[in-house]
C-alpha cells in the first residue's frame, strides 16, 4: 500500500511524527542565538547518549563520514592500525585507513562471530615496540547481527597505549555503551539509527588522549577537522552549515529518549530482539547467529528455510505485508536476510513482523 | 514573533511549503527500487540545473564537503595549485588545498572587487611548463556579493590546460552558469540556496578531463571518493546511506524549479536584486558593490549610514520585523550587512524587506 511501508532494515529505522513535524518546520539560521540554544541542548543529549565528558562532534554526513573523520584526524602515512573485523563494517575501517596511507593489520574471524578477547592481546603482546598506533572496531556489526565484547576489548587497548577507534553506529541509543567508563578514545554513531531521525548526521567523541595524536596528524581532514569543531564548538556553533532542520529534529528525539530513559531504552532493545529471536525459532527458521552472548539486540539474522529464497521472503513481506526487511551483504546476500528492531520499534511491530513473516514463508512454502 | 522568521541571509534560505512537507515524509530505504526511481529524477533534475551532460554526485555534507571533495580527488601532495580569491570563500579553496599538502599560489584582490580575467591571462602565460594543475574560484562570493566572470575566466584556464574548479554554492539555480558550454571542469553545489531545500546537500559534477586528473590522484578522499560514487550511480544508488528526506525534498524544489523554467528563475533573481538595489539607493544608502557588471543577483551587501551599527540594525530587523540578514565576515563584520535575494524569495519580499530597512534606518537615526 503506498505510504504504508514499515521499516525493519538497520537503518533508515522508523521515525516518531513528533520528530518528523520538527523535521519540517522553517530553517532558521545556523549563526543565531536561538539555534545556539538547540545546538547546546542537543549536544548534551548526545553527551548523554555517548555516556562521556567529551564533546561530541556533529557532522552533517552519513555514519562512514565519522568513519573517515576518526581517520582523517589520526593517522598519517604509513602508521600501523589493526583493524578487528567481523563484518562488512568492520572491514570498512581497514579500506579506510588503507586509502589514507596507513599500514594495516586485518585481525579477521568468520562472520557471524564476535572478536575474541584473548585474540586480540595476543597480537599487541607480540608489539613490544607498540607500533600499533591505531586499534578499530564495530560494536554491533550491522552485516552480520553480531555485538563485539568492546568492554573487553578497549581495555587491552587501553592497557597495551594505543587508540581504540569504535564504531558505535548501530549500537548507540539501542545498546549500553559506556564511552568513558570502559576507556574508549574514539566513539562515533549515526543518526538513523537509535537516534530515531532520518539520515544525515553523524556523531564524534574524541578523548584527551586521542587529542593527542590528533595533534601529530600533519594532513588532517578538513571537512572533519577535529581542532575547527573543538573550537567552533565552544562559541555553541560548528564550522560548517550544519543541517539545522536534521539538528532540530534530533532535539526533539533526544527529548523523547530522555523520556523513556537509557535504561528503558536498552532493556527495550533486548526484550524486543529476544521476543523476534525466540518467534523465529518457533516457527522452525535458523538464526545466523545462535550464540545468545554475542547476538545484536539491534539487529537479527535469519537464514531462510530450505527450499524458500531470501528474495522471496523480502519480496512478499515488502509487497503483501509492506514491512521492508534487509538482504544480507556481498557473501551473505541470498543467505541471510536482517530483521532491525532498532530506534522507534515497539513489541506491537515484533508481533507483527512474526506474524507477517509466518504468513510469508507458509504461502512460499506451499 | 515565534516562528515568523523570514530569513534574507545567504542560506539557509525560504523553503517553500511543498518541500517541507516533502521532508516530512517517513523515510523510505535507500537501496529500494522506489528511492532509486527519485534518484534519478533528482539526478535528471541537476543536470539541468548544472547545464551538463556529467554525472552530478550528491553528497550528504554542506557545501564545504564538496570543496574539500573536489580537492580531495584532483590533488596529490606537491600539487601546485592556484586559487582565485575575491572573498572568504575563495580563501577557503586555499586552506583546503593546503592541508592536502599542495603547494598553493594566490591571486587576491581587494573584497568588492571581481577577478579581472587579464590578471589570471598574465599568470597562466608565465607558466610555461604548465606546472599550474588546478585554478579554483568562486561563482559568486557571499563574503561581499561580488559575481566573478567565470565564463571568461573558464576558457583561459581550458586554454592552459589546467583543471577549472568552480564553487556555484550561492549561484547554481540562482545566476546563469552554463558548466559545459563554458567549459567548467568541475562545479559544485548546495542544497540550502538556489535549490530551496534546507541544509544538508552538496553537488558535484566532474567532467572527462577532470576525472582523467582523478585518476593520479594517490590517496583520494574516501567519503567524497568519485569513482565510488560514479560507480554506484551507474545502478542509481549511493556508496553510503544519503540523506533520504532531504533528497525527497530535493525531488519536491527540482519539480517547483522546472515549473518556473530555468530563464524565469534567473530573470526572477535579477529583477528582485536590481528591485533592492534601487530601494536601497533611493533610501541614501550605499551599496558595497557600485558596479552593476560584478554585482551579484543573489546577495546585496549594503554599508549602514552614518552614526548607525550594523549590529543595531539586524537587531531591529530582527526583533521588530521578523527579518535576518547578515552580517560580514571578518575584516567586514560590522563594516556591511548582506541581504540575500536568493531561492524562494519573491517580489513581495524584496518590497517588504524595503520597508522595514527603511523604518529601521529611521527609527535609529533619531
């Protein structure tokens, strides 16, 4: 049905009418006082979110432009950055920091697992010289449904001296991530995820430490300059047009997370994701991801039944059910597809979904 | 009053109706068959405004991102390249340029002023070995609302043999600029200006010689990267997650746009700032650009008469009027105060904007 279409892919996710109403009010000028006001707001909210002391960057670019800052700011050519991999995302920041210059160490597992901790510190206890200057990863890898142990994970590269550079775009306001606390120096997110506004905006928090070495970077970004934001920043401003009516939305986003609380906000997540995992199951379909400490709350793979083609699946949901579900990405494209129970899903849209999606496969299996 | 605002700054400018309920749609996924038939459209739809047969990339980013695009895929460190500066935003080419590590050479004249064509001639003839790779300038600099004989200075650059890169930010969909006929290489673009949608977009449009330069470039920017966007338009796609509502929106204005005819839209941008000009001479102030062949038709920057500050009068058009205009940058804050003609404005507006300067005027005369 035209303008029915409901939205399970990671992203764009749902978005509530309160926001889209601020979405669509007059732009006003990004150099006045009232928008300072809002940029102000908005950027504690963010703070909140990021669960950090440090500022947080508003960039106005899709999630892979804070990819690409978090590098731009970093790393010059030639410098060592090992990049854990365990999906598409993942594998992102390694072609990132290899088109800037940089030598890059792949630590990759099968998809559909999550780094293992003990892996990890064999390579940076193998750099005794701590060459490593740069450490990447996802926290929840979109591609696959897998969340990585980043707690874990950012403490041995805390503890080793070099910079853990997360990916936090589809975990941020969907799963706990506590930048600060579990010692993270790069944390970035995006704004169409858990953030519940249309894409447009990503999101940066930099450490004192990453600051740092920010400072030896002798080409950095321009567009994503850390040093012109920081400053800009201070005076409630940012150094480019920013997208005031995406800004204006977000405002009224984070007003609604606060709302409902971070808390709520997670178990939310979980009880949701665990409500689709477990209907799946009943229903005789595999999920991608069987081990429940590694699986997303964000987003959920599923393997077709035998005999039934993912493009199938897709098709009949989206043009019978008007619910859009995701294909999975290069090798696991027509293996998996990935239902999203990310941002604005109730456990209404859970119990749709499972009933849409069983009415789906009975009609495909017949 | 709350929410009477009209905004006469340089962008982001009026959005019509249409388009901000276009913005409020839901979001649809950016890899369905539905947004990839609006991208197309949209894409059709820039051509037309760009007056070119190459591909227009659309960026998620202000139109700095495009600058830092444009600079980003031409240029290697060493790169010597020349930047033609009439304002703020032509310096800004030359920052860019030189945190990519180019070697930059300046031709600046004094602001108010345009760029006369026989100086860019001289230097181009005395480099014989044709060292010089890019020549960057401004289309119409917001800075002092000066318009640059681009046409003209185009063909010497083409003659040379070097790459023409042209900022269109606040003259694409505004002012004449015919980028294949004139011979452009690359032209960029926003969205927040002649194109009435708000802040969000940029645009870029390389052609043949430009990508040929492309394809030296060593360590090309990764987010803005042009092969990477060309590649995934050739399937109406993006490489990563657009700003869908606004691109929605954008669809919506390209529609308004080819209701009115491109010779209109000029003709309309013409006819209000000769309209402002005249009100604004007539009322015994001065204009900061006298000569009618470089005055721009998007952006009017005024002087303030005697005994009265610039910064008093934004605050009256603003507080009692309902009216933003800006202020200069830099060396010219508080020196001139810049009305934009530029978008959605109409005859009306001019004529209203008129009215309320002059009452502001007087009442801070007295």
């Amino acid at each position: 049905m035209y303008d029915k279409e409901f939205l399970m892919i990671p992203g764009p996710t749902p978005v509530p009418e309160r926001v889209l109403l601020a979405l669509a009010k007059h732009p006003i000028g990004h150099r006045s006082k009232e928008f300072s006001a809002i940029l102000r707001r908005v950027e504690e909210g963010l703070k909140w979110v990021f669960q950090t002391k440090s500022d947080v960057h508003i960039y106005t670019s899709s999630g892979t432009g804070a990819m690409c800052s978090a590098i731009g700011n970093l790393v010059n050519q030639g410098d060592k950055v090992l990049c854990l991999i365990i999906g598409n995302f993942g594998k992102r920041w390694a072609k990132i920091a290899k088109m800037r210059g940089a030598e890059v160490i792949e630590l990759e597992v099968p998809y559909g697992k999550a780094i293992n901790p003990d892996d990890l510190k064999e390579i940076l206890d193998k750099d005794v010289n701590k060459e490593i200057k740069i450490v990447t990863m996802t926290h929840n890898e979109t591609s696959t449904g897998v969340t990585n142990p980043v707690k874990e994970l950012a403490a041995l590269i805390k503890n080793h001296g070099a910079i853990s550079v997360v990916d936090g775009i589809t975990s941020l306001g969907a799963l706990e991530c506590r930048m600060d606390e579990w010692g993270i120096d790069v944390l970035i997110s995006g704004s169409q995820k858990g953030f519940m506004i249309p894409p447009g905006l990503a999101f940066l928090a930099a450490n004192d430490r990453a600051f740092e070495v920010h400072k030896k970077c002798v080409y950095p970004d321009f567009y994503f300059n850390w040093t012109d934001y920081k400053k800009n920043l201070e005076k409630d401003t940012t150094p480019w047009t920013p997208a005031v009516n995406l800004i204006v939305a977000l405002d009224s986003a984070l007003e609604m997370m606060k709302e409902e609380g971070l808390d709520n906000i997670f178990a939310r997540h979980k009880e949701n994701a665990m409500l689709l995992r477990q209907g799946i199951k009943d229903m005789g379909l595999k999920l991608f991801v069987e081990d429940e400490k590694i699986a997303s709350y964000a987003i959920t793979a599923v393997l077709p039944p035998e005999g039934v083609s993912v493009p199938d699946i897709r098709k009949t949901l989206k043009e019978k059910y008007d619910i859009t579900v995701a294909n999975g990405q290069n090798d696991l494209k027509d293996k998996i597809f990935r239902m999203g129970t990310l941002g604005f899903v109730s456990r209404r849209d859970v119990l749709t979904a499972l009933a849409s999606l069983k009415e789906t496969i009975d009609e495909l299996k017949k």
